[in-house]
C-alpha cells in the first residue's frame, strides 16, 4: 500500500472520503446528516478539530486536526466504520427509492474487501494530504468551499448549506468548527 497519502502524524491534513463507485449517496438529506451528527460526536468526544469541509453527492473534504494525545487516522477509521453502519442501517428503514441499487453497490463491494463484514460504503483510501504552509491551507480550503460552486449548484460557497464556507462568511451553519484564518 502506498503511503503517500497516509496521515503519519497528527498534523493538519486535507481529507477525501469517496464513496465506493462515486454513488451519489449524498443526493439525500438523511445521510448528509448522518455525516455531520457523526463529525459532531467526534468534535465532542473523540478529539477532532474541524476546519473545514464540504459534503458533496458521492464524496466529502475535509481539513482535519486531532488533539495532541490522539491519533486522527484512528479518529477518520471510526468515523468512517460508523457512518458505513449507520447509512447501511437507515437505508433499511426509511423509504429509499434506491434502496435494492445502493444495497447491491455496497454489498458487492464488501464482498470483494476483507476489511468489511458485509458492506462496504467508503472507498479505502482518504487521500490524507498533510498541510504545511498558509498558503495550501488556504489553497485546500478554498478547493473545498468551492466545490459546489464548481459543481454548478450554488453561486457562492457559502449558499451551500453542508459546508464550513457558512462558518467562514460569519454565517449561521449546522455546526461548529475551529477556524483556520
């Protein structure tokens, strides 16, 4: 496995979670909040600084930061386990159009990884990009804030509700997260 895009200390890293076959899983409220109840828990609980990030339809960037004492690879392993668990679950109880579509995407893909016991919602690989200067902090987070600018769905960054570009205009946003500049 190569490790050029391993989080080897607990720096501050750029963050990319995909899901297995860009499945545009996001496209619904209910997994978008499954995504930001879950980065709330780790703030609180498990000792993730949040500085920024954007959930899209089939992927999700984040700038991240763990206390000292903690590791953040650990922090994302967990994160990314119990978001695949709690997304597998509610797709099962709600009423999902894709429900047979999205059940055979993230079994099949489980089936194929060792890592999984029946689903697989992620793909592997984080894309952990360490950051060391003001200038790429600056350059990642504005690459995040304006992914849905880019994708055509807002006009502004901070007209995208599931994104740390609120936070950064002074606007009210779903949740809190430890400002870079």
């Amino acid at each position: 496995m190569s490790t050029k895009y391993t989080i080897r200390n607990n720096g501050l890293y750029f963050l990319t979670f995909t899901t297995v076959q860009w499945v545009d899983l996001f496209s619904r409220q209910i997994y978008r909040d499954i995504m930001i109840d879950s980065f709330k828990h780790c703030q609180e609980k498990k000792g993730l600084h949040l500085h920024a990030y954007v959930i899209m339809s089939n992927h999700l960037h984040l700038i991240a930061s763990a206390e000292n004492e903690v590791k953040l690879s650990g922090i994302v392993r967990d994160m990314k386990k119990f978001t695949s668990k709690e997304i597998v679950k509610s797709l099962h109880e709600i009423d999902e159009s894709r429900k047979g579509w999205l059940d055979w995407i993230f079994s099949s893909a489980g089936k194929f990884n060792y890592n999984n016991e029946n689903y697989q919602v992620w793909q592997q690989n984080n894309h952990a990009t360490e950051l060391w200067s003001f200038d790429v902090i600056k350059q990642k987070a504005d690459y995040t804030h304006f992914n849905p600018v880019r994708a055509g769905l807002v006009q502004l960054p901070e007209h995208w509700l599931y994104g740390s570009a609120t936070n950064y205009a002074g606007l009210e946003s779903l949740m809190e997260v430890d400002l870079l500049f």
